[in-house]
C-alpha cells in the first residue's frame, strides 16, 4: 500500500535528518500524497525538497501513479506537537485550553509536560487609586492545550 510505504521511507528520512519530524501525512483515494514536516528549527525549502526527494526517488511511478506535495507548517497554522514549541520559546502565543480558559503571553519555557507562559498586565493598585503594571505567568498542561498558534507581529 503507497502509505506504507510512504511512512517507511519518511522514517528512513527522518532518521537521516533527525531535526525535522513529520506534522502530517494525507494519501487520498487517488494517490494524491501530502507530507507536512516542521523542524528544530524551522523548515526551508531544501528540507521540503530533501524529504521529497527521499519519497520521490524511492517509489516507482510504473508500480504506483501519485502525486506528492511537501511543504512545512505554515506560520499561522497551531502548532500541534510539543517539539514545535521548543523553536518558538520568547514568542508570543495565544494558547485555548480543553477547559475553555485563554492565554495570551510569552513563551518563557517548555518542558516534558507543561509550558509556561508570562505576560504583562495592568491592574488596580492594592492600596490608593490607579494602575500598575504586575507580571504575570500561566503553567498550562500539554495535554490541556485545546490550540496553541504563535502570534505573529507586523
């Protein structure tokens, strides 16, 4: 079956080039093959092409007609396994979790099973009038991360 062998040979790439890693792999019903890949430290378009050529190069088009598209998840697209946040700690990101609570702030850190997350915000002073300006942190849970997208600054 082409997706097999699609995923074997992706393995094989990956393992050659252990900084990227597979985000997304589709076969349609007509042999229409997409492969979305992200890297330690982002993609370019030698990844995208190595990883093509690993598939390409590899599968006989008299045995299987495909078509194949690799490309690298977009900016704006959530990312969605917990390799990707490690590229993006000291951005800013805006993080939904499962329990409908929202998050808007930078990414300090990144471990196994959490991230954290500071911010800046104004709030009534304790004692008088007026604001001021109080740092604030949210851990969140991996697993309670309902979305997570890097907000990108203009």
């Amino acid at each position: 079956m082409l997706e097999e062998q699609v995923k074997s040979l992706l393995s094989d790439a990956f393992a050659e080039r252990d900084d990227l890693f597979l985000i997304e792999l589709k076969v349609s019903s007509d042999n229409a093959v997409k492969v979305i890949i992200d890297g330690d430290k982002g993609v370019t378009l030698q990844d995208c092409m190595f990883v093509s050529r690993a598939i390409e190069h590899n599968l006989d088009r008299e045995e299987e007609d495909f078509s194949l598209q690799v490309h690298s998840s977009g900016a704006t697209e959530p990312l969605v396994m917990p390799r990707q946040y490690h590229q993006h700690v000291g951005r800013e990101l805006e993080v939904k979790t499962n329990d409908d609570e929202s998050f808007q702030g930078r990414l300090d850190h990144i471990s196994d099973n959490k991230v954290i997350l500071k911010w800046k915000a104004r709030e009534p002073k304790p004692i008088g009038k007026g604001k001021h300006t109080v740092q604030k942190e949210a851990v969140i849970a991996l697993d309670n991360i309902k979305q997570a997208k890097v907000k990108i600054k203009f």
